[in-house]
C-alpha cells in the first residue's frame, strides 16, 4: 500500500481538483447556454469497438470503406491538427481512433468536439479506414453529448496504479486500467458459464433469505443486525446449506444458489467478510459424485473464459486424505492424537507451537491452513475430516470417527468443500450438542443448534451430496491473481481519513 499522504500535499491537491472542477464546470454553462444538452436521455443504436474491429482487421494501410458505425464511449486521448483532431474513443470492449475534420463537421461542431475535455462520454456516427500510419480508425460524421465528466479521469488515462485508491474507487480503477476490465468480464464470464453448466444437468437456481432467525451451515462467527417492526435480532447468513437442504427434502431434488455469504471474520488477501459463494445439493449421490462434478465443472469453466496459467484442470485431480496430507507436511498424525493436549505436545515435537488454549478441531484446522494449504499448488482433494470439524457430513461408511468430506485445493488455497450429507435426524441433534459443548469450552465459531432444520430432517430426507464452492477464489485462480481484493469490485476496507468511506 502506497504511503499516506501529508496533510500539506492532501490539501494541494484538493485545491487543484477543486480549480480543475470549476473549470469543466463553466464548460457545462457553456455548453447548456449554447442549447447543447449534456446530460441527454439515451443515445441508441451504437455497437461495441470490438465489433469494428473485428470487421476491419485485415484492412490494409491507407484503406477506406463506406461501412458506417454508432460507437459510444469515453475520450481517453487527444491530438489535434489545424482543423482535423484525432481522439480516441474508449468502451468495454475496446480503445478506437476517432478522426474528425472540420470540412465534415462544419466550423461549430468541429470546434465544440474539441474543446470537449478526456473522460467526457460522447457518441458518434462514421465510417470505417485505416490511416496511411496503419492505425484503424473511424472517420468523424457526427456526434453527440452524452455525459460531461466534472472530474477529470486519473492518470490522463495513462494507469491508475495506488492500489488503495484501486480498491476504494473502483469506478475510476476501471476508467484507467483496461486490466481491471477485463478481470472482472472474466468474473462475469466465469459466473455466466456455471450456471449454464449447472442449469443444462437439470438442478434449479433457487434463492433462500439472507437474513435469517438462526445462523448456520457453516463454522463462523455472524454479523448480527435488529428487525424493528418484529422485535427481534437476525443473522447475515454465513451459508445457504440448511435452507437448501430443507428444499431437497421437499422434493426438489437438485437445487443451487449462487450468492452473498457474510462472514464476520478476519480480512487477508483470501478472505473479505462480503463474499460470493456457489452451493449445491443433488439428491441420491455422496462426496465421491461432488468431487467429479466439481472436476468437470472447473474444467468446463476454465476452458469457456480461455484459462492459459499453468494449472491443469484435467481430470481427474489429485486426492488425497487429512491425515495423510497433514502427515506429509507437518510430521503430525492427528488421529493419533485425538485430544487437544496430545495434539499440542506431538506438534511441539516436531517444532510446531500450537494455542493450547484452543480446541481440537480448531488445532486440526490450523495445522491443515497453515502447513497443508499452502503447498498445494495444482487442483487436489483433501478428504476424509474428523467428525468433529464438519457437523453436517454423514460418518465415513469405512472410518469410525472420520467424516465423508472433501475439500478441494488450488493455487495455495481452499476453494471448496463438500458432503456426503448427513441425513440422520437423531445423529445430526447429536451433532449439535457437540457443537454446543465446543461453544462452552471457547470456540466462537461453533455451529448453533437448529431444531428447524432438525424437524425438516425428520421428513426424510434422501442420500445427498452437497457443495460449496468460492466464487472469488475460483476467480482468483482463473485469473492467476493472489488477493481477494483483486476479483471483488468493492472489498471491504479500513476507513480512510480524508474521507467519509
């Protein structure tokens, strides 16, 4: 993070800010005095850059065509010429050079395009050439005002670089950086390809209330928020799980949700307490069935938004169980050393400091975040958890006191996890006094019990298998990027103190 800056230079440069605001702003009068409406209600008909750039790729130097286009977009650069201007026009999908003569134009129109400031959004209408220099370029027919910009953009287009700035304005993050672009079309592209996926294999996108009467579905602390008019305190949820799986028991069969999960946690470059989570559940299948799906599923995606990193999302991928993982990494066997105490001291034999003060399965999970997580570089499944750790999964059919659970690795982190669900109603209330026996001895995090969702169980509910799988991290790793901050358009940050955000 770039350092803060003085309250001398802060204040120099909201000076000038303020004086380049007035500027464009006399320009608005200007404008409004002249008849020109700068803030029109639409603007219709205009295509994206690309798409004439596609058209024209293979146009030769000096080349002209009577192919007429509609672009829209913001001025990011110009150059003028006596009475021809050059600008270049910038949308979504691309940057074009704009060529405008004021023998097309005529005197007044030529004039007012250019003395129109950079960031101003502007449409206009021409034909396609390529100039004798090579570069393709649209010849200047007509135009029009579609947004005069008050703020000039950042960095005169050059790059927007102060990662703080980045993140806490986004907007102008992706104003300057075409980078930050086509990062988040990628994110939109990734999430647009998992529906398709899941949608063609016959499951329902469903939704289910964010907030909620009692947390659960996942081992997290909550945000906590007061209805007025029903008196009463609700949750952020922490996960989807219970709801949906009431909805397989109603008969749904194949249900997933694709939204926000809140989480009232620590902030590191892999976890933001806003965050966006895919879960599903398909009736009559178990772990084994999810870890297949999510192979093909990832593969699919990978292969839709044009994935070029080095991970190979082939299945199959690497599997292997927790106490094999955390025995290669660490030199721990944690299911030989089934309580808190025996698990601190054999870690200190092998020169690793454990919080005695913490439970079991919360030094388990230490010892997988911090020695397994990171090592694990290509797709692979941890599998097979202590009961203890997961709540929710159906006991290991050949391991007494393991768990049918998967968590899926990639890039040095956890990005999914998933169930043979537990579908035994006097087995998961069991399951809820331990978790309020983990509540007394200090586990904050510790799963609330249920009686809803227990009542729903008792319905019957089908063998099932669950997933959850995080959409910010599952970007992270198509996009080769390594903070969460970087795939989420507005993460959460500390206050800043020249503002009010």
């Amino acid at each position: 993070m770039a350092d803060e800056p003085s309250a001398d230079s802060r204040a120099a440069h909201e000076r000038a800010t303020e004086g380049a605001v007035a500027d464009r702003r006399a320009k608005l009068d200007r404008l409004r005095a002249a008849g020109v409406e700068p803030f029109p209600h639409q603007y219709r008909g205009t295509i994206p850059i690309a798409r004439v750039q596609a058209a024209h790729g293979e146009l030769g130097a000096g080349a002209e065509t009577e192919d007429s286009y509609r672009l829209a977009g913001r001025l990011a650069a110009r150059r003028g010429h006596g009475r021809a201007a050059f600008l270049d026009l910038v949308d979504r999908s691309g940057r074009l050079q704009l060529h405008a003569r004021e023998d097309v134009l005529g005197h007044e129109s030529f004039a007012r395009l250019s003395s129109l400031d950079l960031g101003d959004l502007i449409g206009v209408d021409g034909s396609a050439f390529r100039s004798r220099r090579g570069e393709l370029s649209l010849r200047v027919e007509g135009w029009t005002l579609l947004a005069k910009s008050l703020r000039a953009p950042p960095e005169k287009f050059h790059g927007l670089e102060d990662t703080e700035t980045r993140y806490r304005r986004r907007e102008l993050d992706l104003i300057a950086n075409v980078e930050s672009r086509e990062l988040f079309i990628l994110r939109s592209r990734v999430v647009s390809a998992i529906r398709r996926w899941l949608d063609e294999r016959g499951f329902l996108e469903v939704e289910t209330p964010v907030l909620q009467p009692l947390y659960g579905g996942a081992l997290a602390r909550p945000f906590t928020t007061h209805h007025n008019a029903l008196d009463r305190d609700l949750y952020l949820r922490i996960a989807t799980e219970l709801y949906l799986k009431r909805l397989i028991v109603g008969g749904l069969e194949r249900v997933y949700e694709l939204g926000k999960d809140f989480r009232n946690e620590g902030i590191s470059h892999k976890h933001n307490p806003e965050f966006t989570m895919l879960e599903w559940y398909e009736a009559y299948a178990d772990y084994g069935d999810e870890a297949r799906q999510l192979e093909q599923l990832v593969a699919f995606v990978a292969e839709q938004v044009g994935y070029q990193g080095e991970l190979d999302f082939s299945p199959p991928w690497r599997r292997l169980t927790l106490r094999e993982a955390i025995s290669d990494a660490a030199g721990v066997d944690v299911m030989a050393a089934r309580e808190a105490p025996e698990l601190v001291s054999a870690a200190a034999e092998r020169g690793i400091d454990l919080d005695p003060s913490q439970t079991w399965p919360q030094l388990v999970d230490e010892l997988l975040s911090k020695h397994v997580e990171p090592t694990l570089v290509q797709p692979t499944f941890v599998l097979d958890y202590p009961r203890e750790l997961s709540p929710f999964a159906k006991d290991h059919r050949s391991e007494p006191g393991l768990v049918e659970r998967f968590e899926c690795f990639a890039a040095g982190m956890e990005f999914a996890n998933a169930f043979s669900e537990l579908n035994d109603p006097d087995e998961q209330r069991a399951r809820f006094e331990d978790q309020r026996s983990l509540a007394a001895a200090g586990d904050v995090e510790a799963q609330p019990y249920d009686e809803d969702f227990v009542r729903a169980l008792e319905h019957g509910m089908p063998p099932t298998g669950g997933i959850g799988v995080g959409i910010d991290r599952l970007v992270m790793i198509l996009s080769s990027r390594t903070s969460i901050r970087e795939v989420v358009l507005f993460p959460a940050l500390r206050s800043d103190p020249g503002t009010s955000v």
